[in-house]
C-alpha cells in the first residue's frame, strides 16, 4: 500500500509525525499549500477521515493552518516550526536515552559516547 | 444510520449469524473481519435486505429493510459470476437503467482509473479486473451506504492496492458510509474507522481502529491474535 504503518502508534499520528518531518526538512517550506484531504488520502492509503483529523491536529498544534475554501497550508509562523523542531529534538533524545538507559549506560557514558561519534563522522 | 438488534439468520438447523447487534453510523468506515465461514457475508446479505432474518430487525433511519432498501444500499457481491454475458459498456448502461442514483459519469471515470475499457466482455475479465469492474459499478452509485462483500478476497497485491486506492479516491465520504468484509486486515487497515469482529456467527468486538493502535500499540491483526488465542 502506499505507506507501511508501524503497527504500535495510530496511523493519524504517524502521518503527523511524517508530515513535521517533512516540514522540518525543509521539504515542506512555511505557507507550502498542503495536498487536499482526497489527494493526500490517495496518496497513502488512508481513510480521508483520518487525514482530516490529521490536518486538524496540525492546526491544534499551530504548525498548520486552514483558509476558507483554499485548503490547509503549512504555517508561516517561523517561530512555531523552530518550536516544532525543538519538541522533535527532544523527542528522540528522550527516546534514545530511554533505550540507552534500559541497556544500562549512564548519561556520561552516552555523552562521551555521541563526542567520540562525531569525532569518527568528521574523520569519514 | 442501520441499525440491527439481535439478528440471527438460520439455514436448516445451522445458525450461520447468532443474535449480532450493530450500530453504524453514517459517514464512518467499517470493516467486518472474519474467518471463511465466520457468517461475514450472511451479514452483508441480511443488511442489504437480500436475505431475511430467521429472528431479530434490522433498521435503515428507522424504516426495516427490505428488498426495496437496494434504493439506499449499494451491494458488491462477492460472487465470480457475475452477468457474463456483459460488456462492461453494456453493464454500465444496465446499472443506469436498474438504479436512480446512478452516476454514469463517475463509473467512467472510476473505469478510467482502474484501466479498464468497455469493449471487454466481463466473462473474457481475469478475476482481478473482474474485481475492479464490480468495484467500479457499485461506487458510482450514490446510495447512502455502500456494502463490499469481500473486494479484495483471492487478489493479488497490486490488484488490491489498486481497489483500496479506488475506494479512497471515489466513495464520497462526507454523504456515503462503508462497509467491506474481509479476511485479509493488513490490506485494508488503514482504510478503516471501526472493526466488527466475528466469530462463529457471533459478534466478537467492535472497536475503533485508532483505539486499538492507542490502547494496546498493537495493529489490529496482531491485537486480534492475541486475543483470539
């Protein structure tokens, strides 16, 4: 189908999760016109109910925005989206350091760990 | 809004559906899952009035439904025998005669979509675009409810994809509610609301999809196995 879902987290929340990637990367830019409800429906998959919710969400959030018979739009508020980035980055940290504690690392060991990562990226 | 309260359906002595409540909403997606045998398509049968049942009613906004109800619910059999003597022209032209709300325009488009042509004989079809042209007559009915009896049942997955995509970008969400049998949940998953489970004739849970992913972070097969077992 058009997208795989990872089976734990529900799908309107992992087109979210796309979606502010996508707008974190610069794929989307701010006062991007995001695809209609059908479009976007088509395009992954998924019930157009769900991808209204989607939308719906994003707004709630502040990083979307609907305009009157026009569509929904990527928020041009650059304030918001650096906020959205920052939350992201938190996520993942919170995430990878959840994962890293269960294994039995001290957040010493994972900082010391990420430096001597960069060190071998910047070697490549 | 159909509604059916404690519907059961006997053939001879064996109860093929047990004393099943529903409540489907309009303007929502359902999804009835079950095994082969599990009284799916008995279901579908009872609802679009095509059967009647041993015990037990089944409303539309109130009214019981009939043979007449096919005025409000469009029915996909999931039989392979299905008008052979056809062209696919020739059954648009008799699904125009047969049914009001008929929208020619829409089924050549949906035909367009699914690349199939009119000229074809539906018994000279393969079983996938056999599939695809029943799919495209029934949802270019604007009845209230659409009814799939299995549309993805013995396809394969491009066929499949290519109905699932079929489905999402012609049936009109706002006015026109859904309901599709199946076996196969991965497929249509993500099309879906709500899941109707049965088993033996029996309604076994009804729930929404996004609740089964949030309370239990498992997809719906695999919530369905555990639960099964």
């Amino acid at each position: 189908m058009g997208i795989d879902f990872q089976p734990d987290k529900p799908i309107y929340q992992q087109l979210i999760d796309r979606l502010a990637g996508e707008i974190i990367r610069g794929l989307r830019k701010p006062g991007d016109k995001l695809p209609s409800v059908r479009e976007y429906a088509v395009e992954t998959g998924v019930n157009a109910n769900t991808i209204q919710r989607v939308y719906r969400k994003m707004e709630q959030m502040n990083i979307a925005e609907s305009r009157r018979g026009q569509g929904t739009f990527v928020t041009e508020d650059t304030g918001k989206l650096h906020e959205l980035r920052e939350k992201m980055k938190e996520t993942y940290i919170h995430s990878f350091v959840q994962d890293m504690s269960d294994l039995g690392f001290t957040l010493e060991e994972m900082s010391e760990g990420l430096a001597h990562y960069q060190e071998g990226e910047q070697d490549d | 809004m159909i509604e059916a309260r404690q519907l059961t359906k006997r053939f001879w002595k064996k109860k093929a559906v047990d004393g099943i409540d529903l409540h489907l909403e309009p303007g929502r997606i359902y999804g009835i899952i079950g095994e082969n045998g599990s009284g799916k398509s008995t279901i579908m049968k009872l609802l679009a009035g095509l059967l009647h049942p041993s015990n037990g009613s089944i409303s539309l906004n109130g009214e019981p439904v009939t043979r007449k109800s096919a005025s409000q619910i469009a029915f996909m059999t999931d039989s392979t025998r299905f008008f052979p003597y056809f062209k696919i022209k020739e059954l648009v032209d008799f699904y125009d005669s047969q049914f009001e709300d008929f929208n020619r325009e829409k089924a050549w488009d949906i035909l367009a979509f699914l690349s199939l042509d009119g000229d074809q004989k539906l018994s000279h079809l393969s079983k996938g675009n056999l599939g695809r042209a029943k799919l495209a007559v029934t949802v270019a009915r604007e009845a209230p409810y659409l009814l799939l009896d299995e549309p993805l049942s013995g396809l394969d997955p491009m066929v499949r994809e290519s109905i699932v995509k079929g489905i999402i970008q012609f049936v009109d969400f706002e006015h026109q509610s859904l309901l599709i049998t199946t076996h196969e949940i991965r497929d249509v998953e993500p099309l879906l609301d709500e899941v109707i489970i049965i088993h033996q004739g029996k309604k076994y849970a009804q729930q929404s999809v996004d609740n089964i992913r949030t309370n239990h972070h498992l997809d719906v097969e695999s919530w369905l196995k555990q639960n099964m077992q």
